[in-house]
C-alpha cells in the first residue's frame, strides 16, 4: 500500500481533497435551517430575531471561515514551500476537525458565538486545499497539469455528491431517531480525523525543491492582494480569479435560502440537489476536462466557460420545480467544472516551479477575498430586496469575469 502511494500521490491528494469536501457539503442542508427558517425544529435565533436579522446573520457566518482563510493560508503556503506540503496538510486538517466539533457544540448548546469561533478556527488552519493544489503542481509534468487539476476537480465534485446527501439525512430524525443539527458536523469531525491519519501514514513529501530559509511574513496575506497584480504574467489571471469566485459565491451563499423559500426544500431536497450538482461537476472534471486537456488551450476553454457560467447562474431563476432544476444544474457543473481546472491550470503554468505554493496561497488570499465580501453583502441584499437577488448580482459579476478574460487575455512567459 505505501509503495503504491508514495509512487501515486495523486491518491492520497485525491482522498484528502474528496473528505475535505465531503466534510463541507454536509454543511450545506443544515446551516441555512439555523438561522433562516423560522418554522424549522432546528432554528437558532432567540424570539423576536427578524427573517431579515437571520439573513444578515448567515452572510457574516458564511463569510467568517473565508475571513481566516485570507489570513492563514499565504502563511500556510509560505510554511509549505520550506518545511513541506505533509506537515502542514496534517496541521490543517487537525484545525479543521477540532473546527467541526466546536460546531457541532454550538448547535446542541444553541451557542452562536461558538459557531462564528468553530468557521473561524477552520478557515485560519484551513489552507489544506492550496496546499494540495502545490502538491499536485509538485508532481505534474505542465502539459499533465489541467488533467491532474480536473482528477481533484473530481474528489470535489465526488465529495459534493456525498456530502449534502449525508447533511441532509443525518440531520433527519426520521432516518434515525436520534439524528439531529448536530450530527453532520460529528461526522464531519471524525472524518477529518481519518484524513489526517491517511496523511500521516500514507502521504510522501512531494516538494523536494525547497525555498530557502526566510521569516515568515505575517502581513503577506494584506500584501499578496497587492503583490498579485505585479507578478509578471498572471495579473489579469489573478483579477479573473477574484471575480469568478466572488460571483459563485453571491450565488451560493443564499441559493439554499431561495430554494426553501420558493419551493419548501427541507434539508433533504437541498441535500439532493446539492449531490446531483455534485454528480456533474464529476463527470466534468473526471471525464470531460481530461478529454479536453490537449486537444484545446486553457484559455480557450476560459473563454468559454466563463460566460456560460454566468448565464447558467441566471437560468435558476426560471425553473419552478425539480424538473427545471435537472436540467440547468448540469450547464452550471459543467461550466464551473471547466472554469475551476483550466484557471488552475493557467495560473500554474504562468509561474516557476519554487514559487507554486505561494503562488497557490496567493491565489487562496483572493479567492478567500472574494468568497468573505460577498456574503456580509448578500445577507444586506437579501434582508433588504429577496434571497433571489444576491444570485442575479452573483450572475452580473460572473458575465463580468467573462468579458474582461475574454478580450484582455495574452499568454506571456513563465514568471519566477
């Protein structure tokens, strides 16, 4: 078994990635019941707390774990790049799960503060994926890249089938009687523990090619949202970047809340729907983008799938059912399947080999960025308009990211 990983990486990178995931769609049926959904068994907020008060109140939880992120994961990569990708993968992934209990905690002692203290924690120890992401950089010849990037692509997409599937039943006390709000989140927590033993005992050291010694710099995660626009190269990549993953995420933080409101969900059918995403975003990048990776530059791809993600966005507004739902959920997996592996792939591409983790911490600070603003903004749209506007705005400004790529972009040399 040792020998077949330490020869296949990918392996271990892939499971990490896939619980990693898995640990966070199980999140997704539940958290939206807390402190959304007055009529819920499982609603958090004291009496008198408004619907619009609980909206504002998700945003600033769900923008939380991305806030810490912002500010650990430049650090993480730095710490990566010169003492190795399996320690840190082990630190992280030990955050995560201590996060996981704190949250599963909260929700039995109905102690908010201890919630917004759990994402905190996992998001300032939550630099696991840049740090996978370095690995597969580690290990990929640049034209294995895109297909490597697509296989964790993959894991991702594997443990978005799994993971609101899971949320929704064991959060179900009609599954079991005993089930309730917390028990995802047990779950969750004991699956970060088998991924850090995974790593521990499984995992090779992948980055062989150490930067030299240096103090850490703590300010990095302020100054990489500067530094990312000077790097030779990649500066439009990096701005394409922010843009995608703030779009995606107006969309996602209150899609949940628009479909319990506009269609009844319970945490089952968010679960199911979340999966069946999942389930495409599969296929997309298992089968498609390695299809595809080859055959067709990056940008090319880019060029496409940004935009037909931002109109994939904009077409859940016209379903009014499950059957609508079926049908454009796959051109949104798909687009953001292809979006996700090709811009990896093109940022790692654009930069030498001993900078890649910090390249992929730098790139972790702006996604974080783009994934802390949009919440604390959606919870005062919705509060103010419907849960249905922050995912029309979260279309705008995916069209956006689309037509800057799309008329500015220009290969330039290998920067490092």
């Amino acid at each position: 078994m040792q020998t077949f990983v330490r020869k296949n990486p990918l392996a271990v990178i892939f499971l990490t990635v896939f619980v990693d995931l898995l640990g966070y769609g199980i999140l997704i049926p539940v958290v939206p019941l807390l402190l959304t959904d007055p009529v819920s068994p499982y609603y958090l907020l004291p009496a008198g707390w408004s619907v619009g008060q609980g909206y504002f109140l998700l945003g600033v939880l769900l923008a939380t774990y991305p806030l810490g992120q912002f500010f650990a994961a430049p650090i993480l990569g730095q710490l990566s790049d010169q003492f190795g990708r399996k320690r840190i993968l082990a630190v992280s992934l030990a955050g995560t799960c201590l996060g996981y209990v704190l949250f599963a905690v909260g929700v039995v002692l109905h102690n908010i503060p201890l919630l917004f203290a759990s994402r905190l924690l996992d998001g300032l120890t939550g630099g696991n994926f840049a740090v996978a992401m370095a690995s597969i950089a580690d290990v990929s010849k640049p034209e294995h890249r895109a297909k490597n990037f697509g296989l964790i692509g993959a894991a991702f997409g594997l443990g978005f089938i799994l993971g609101p599937y899971l949320g929704g039943k064991l959060s179900d006390p009609n599954v079991l009687v005993w089930f309730s709000a917390s028990t995802p989140f047990w779950f969750a927590a004991g699956l970060s523990l088998l991924n850090i033993i995974s790593i521990l005992a499984f995992f090779p050291e992948t980055h062989q090619t150490r930067a030299p010694w240096s103090a850490l710099d703590w300010g990095k995660s302020v100054k990489n949202i500067f530094a990312a626009f000077k790097i030779p190269g990649v500066q439009l990549l990096f701005a394409t970047t922010f843009l995608i993953n703030a779009g995606f995420t107006f969309f996602i933080t209150f899609f949940s809340v628009f479909m319990i409101k506009r269609f009844g969900f319970q945490q089952g059918e968010i679960g199911d729907f979340f999966s069946y995403i999942g389930l495409w975003i599969v296929i997309t990048q298992g089968i498609i983008v390695r299809q595809l990776a080859g055959r067709f530059p990056e940008a090319s791809i880019l060029k496409f799938s940004i935009p037909v993600l931002g109109v994939a966005v904009l077409l859940h507004f016209l379903p009014n059912g499950w059957s609508g739902l079926l049908l454009v959920a796959p051109v949104l997996a798909v687009a953001n399947g292809l979006t996700q592996a090709n811009l990896s792939a093109l940022i790692s591409r654009s930069v030498g080999p001993e900078v890649q983790g910090e390249v992929m911490g730098i790139t972790s600070s702006l996604a974080a960025v783009a994934q802390t603003v949009p919440p604390l903004l959606s919870g005062v749209i919705a509060a103010a308009l419907s849960p249905a506007a922050p995912i029309a705005v979260g279309a705008l400004v995916l069209l956006l990211a689309g037509v800057l790529f799309t008329l500015h972009y220009r290969p330039a040399a290998v920067s490092t």
